[in-house]
C-alpha cells in the first residue's frame, strides 16, 4: 500500500472537521437585524428629545431625562446602539483579522469595552434619572 492510497480511505467527515460551520451566524445576523429595527423606533425618540432639549438649558434637559419613560427610552438607545455595534466590530473582526491570537484578543477587547461602556450608561443614565 502506498502512501496515496492510505489518503483515499480518510473519512470525509475526517477532512473537514473543524473547518465547518459553527453553527452561530444565523443567530448573529437575526440578532443584529433585530437591533436594528429597534433602533428605528428609538432614533426617531432620540430626535426628538434633541429638537426638544435644544432650546432648553441644562436644568430642563435633566428634567427630560429624569422622566422614567424617557429615562428608559434613553437607556434603551444607548443600550441597543452599543449592542449593535458590538456586534458590527465582531463581524470585521473575525472578517478582516486572521492571526487566532490576534483575533481572540481583539474579541475580547471589544466584548469588555463594550461592556464597560455599557455599564456606564446605565450608571450615567441611573444618576440622572434618580437625582
């Protein structure tokens, strides 16, 4: 038996393991879709509480987002836009960045930035909401 002829009993499953689909990007890109169009809705909001804050000063501007429905709303952009674009930076990341160890880190770096930007939203947002 030759060295060629042992190549043809390999399995094909053998040959391509590890190069197949990880069964995640059909659940990316539904996610992504879906923040998306929840953006829509919350830009529209946001457009108008910045016509509405632009002839206030600073006081009345707290006052705005001190009301809970706009506090939550303004939560809910900043919230969704960080999440959407999170998910846009992984997409060139894992596209563009081919070194494993580079495109782990560069990962990383943007999942925890992310959440780090996250959390100080919300404490923003919660400090002004609750005085």
């Amino acid at each position: 038996m030759t060295v060629s002829s042992k190549k043809t009993f390999r399995s094909p499953l053998k040959a391509s393991r590890g190069l197949g689909s990880a069964k995640d990007g059909t659940h990316h890109w539904v996610v992504q879709r879906l923040s998306a169009i929840a953006l829509i809705p919350l830009s529209i909001w946001f457009v108008y509480a910045l016509l509405t804050a632009i002839m206030a000063d600073a006081n009345a501007a707290r006052q705005f987002v001190a009301q809970p429905v706009n506090a939550i709303l303004l939560f809910l952009l900043v919230e969704a836009m960080l999440y959407h674009g999170a998910l846009g930076v992984q997409v060139v990341v894992e596209d563009y960045i081919h070194k494993p160890c580079c495109k782990i880190t560069a990962l990383v770096v943007v999942k925890l930035g992310t959440v780090v930007l996250m959390a100080a939203a919300a404490l923003a947002i919660g400090k002004i909401a609750l005085g």
